[in-house]
C-alpha cells in the first residue's frame, strides 16, 4: 500500500495499528517516496511566494534585496 502511495493514516487503519507511529516505526522505510513529494511540495509553494512578493513588491524593496 505505501509502495501504491496509499495515504500512511489509510495503510496504519487498515493494518488496524493503534497509532499511526507504530505503522512508521515498522514501514517508514518505505517512504522515500514521501520525502521526495514533501521537499517537492514545500519548493513548489516557496517559489509561488516568492514571484508573488516580487509582483508586489515596491521597486524600492527590491532594490534592498
């Protein structure tokens, strides 16, 4: 399931683990995947924030920077 991307909360429920930690203390091996898509997801909206402020901000604000 986790290989499938099958979210890890869904995979920890229906392996009817107590905890969500005990179902990444046994399989967080397999999430490389995860930490691929996170530092994906957090470069994606840093970059949006990024041309955003350079849309708006005034040319003397970007002077300092």
């Amino acid at each position: 399931m986790i290989s499938s991307r099958v979210p890890l909360a869904v995979v920890s429920k229906t392996l009817r683990h107590s905890t969500l930690s005990t179902t990444v203390n046994l399989y967080g091996h397999l999430l490389p995947h995860a930490a691929r898509d996170a530092v994906t997801a957090i470069d994606k909206a840093l970059t949006r924030a990024d041309r955003k402020h350079h849309q708006t901000a005034p040319a003397s604000e970007d002077r300092a920077a």
